[in-house]
C-alpha cells in the first residue's frame, strides 16, 4: 500500500511504474510523466494533474472526482467502470481510449475534446457540455445525455443506437452519415443542423425544432415527429420516398 498525502511530485517522471490500489490523495502532480504505468484501483481524490502524459496507462476502477486534467493527453488508455464528477477535461485528446460504463455526471465539461474512435457505450454523461468536441466514427449506444450541450460539434460517422437525447442542444452540429436508431429526441433543439445521409429509424422527436435543417439523402423510417416545427428544411433527393411510415401531427 502507497500512501502519498499531501505529497508534491512535480516535474516527476514515472515510466513503467506500477502503482496498484494506491491513495494519492491531495497530490499535486503537475507536469508529469506516467508512461505505460498501471494505477489499477488507485483513489486519486482532489488532485490536480496539469500538463501531465498518460500514455498506454490502465485506469481500472479508478476514482477521479474533482480532479482536473487540462491539456492531457490520454492516448489508447482504458478507464473502465471510471467515476469522473465535477472533472474538467478541456483540450483533452482522448483518441482510441475505452470508456464503457463511465459516469460522467455534476455537469462535466469536455470542451474543444478530441473523442476519435472512441467506444463510450453504456455511458451516462447527464449535464455535460460537449462544445465544439469532435467525436468521428465513436460508438455511443444506450448512452444517456440529457440536457447536453453539443453545440457546434462533429459526430461523422457516429452510432447512437438506442441513444437518449432528451432536453439536448444541438445547434450547428454536423451529423454526417450518423445511425440513430430508435432514438429519443424529445424536446431537442437541433437548429442549423447538417444531416447528411443519416439514418434516423423508429426515432422519436417530439417537440423538436429542426429550422434551417438539411437532411439529404436521409431515411426516416416509423419515425414520429409529434409537434416538430420542420421551418425551411431541405429534404433531397425525394424526401417523400423517405418517409415511410411517419407520423406527423401538429407539424
């Protein structure tokens, strides 16, 4: 058992370590390095990670609360089962990283973050805000974001299968060739919004507000769209065609 209270480790360099069910608790850790490190069931309460490397390290079962991790780079890392409240992750690169089952929540900020290739699935980010992330080819099912804010964000080639959206702020977001199957979108601002050859099956938008959308060459097979206001939307190449099968009441 390790035991770092109160301690100050700034400027360290810490390759290869392996620092199993740890409390560094307090610990100011600022410009570090941690390359190919293992901190498996390690408590890393209020502390402050600043400008610090992660590469390669494991974070299993980790607890992170309060921390602040700005301009971190954590490539190919793996925190599974992670519990991140109240963290700041702004101008993070998360690339290729493993978040399944992750609690995000007490209105987390992730701005400018770089979430490629991703698998956040299972993951609830309830009252984060996801401002200009870019979040290309990332795996989002069952995942809850209620009253997020992801406005001006990326999501190319993004699975949202089974997604909950309630209350979600999706102004200026790009949703190029996205799967959004049997989604939740009620009461959603999707304004200015680009859906390009997206698939929206069985989805469910109610109160939603799409003014100035395009939506080309998009599917939206069963989809109910209850109280949607649909203002100067495109929809090309034969939007009738496309909308087998919808229900479209008080539009």
């Amino acid at each position: 058992m390790v035991l770092c209270e109160d301690k100050t480790l700034d400027s360290c360099t810490l390759d290869s370590c392996t620092l199993d069910s740890c409390t560094l608790d307090s610990c100011t850790l600022d410009s570090c390095t941690l390359d190919s490190c293992t901190l498996d069931s390690c408590t890393l309460d209020s502390c402050t990670l600043d400008s610090c490397t992660l590469d390669s390290c494991t974070l299993d079962s980790c607890t992170l609360d309060s921390c602040t991790l700005d301009s971190c780079t954590l490539d190919s890392c793996t925190l599974d089962s992670c519990t991140l409240d109240s963290c700041t992750l702004d101008s993070c690169t998360l690339d290729s990283c493993t978040l399944d089952s992750c609690t995000l929540d007490n209105s987390c900020t992730l701005d400018s973050c770089t979430l490629d290739s991703c698998t956040l699935d299972s993951c609830t980010l309830d009252s984060c805000t996801l401002d200009s992330c870019t979040l290309d080819s990332c795996t989002l099912d069952s995942c809850t974001l209620d009253s997020c804010t992801l406005d001006s964000c990326t999501l190319d080639s993004c699975t949202l299968d089974s997604c909950t959206l309630d209350s979600c702020t999706l102004d200026s977001c790009t949703l190029d060739s996205c799967t959004l199957d049997s989604c939740t979108l009620d009461s959603c601002t999707l304004d200015s919004c680009t859906l390009d050859s997206c698939t929206l099956d069985s989805c469910t938008l109610d109160s939603c507000t799409l003014d100035s959308c395009t939506l080309d060459s998009c599917t939206l097979d069963s989809c109910t769209l209850d109280s949607c206001t649909l203002d100067s939307c495109t929809l090309d190449r034969g939007h009738i065609v496309f909308l087998f099968s919808c229900t479209i009441a008080n539009s």
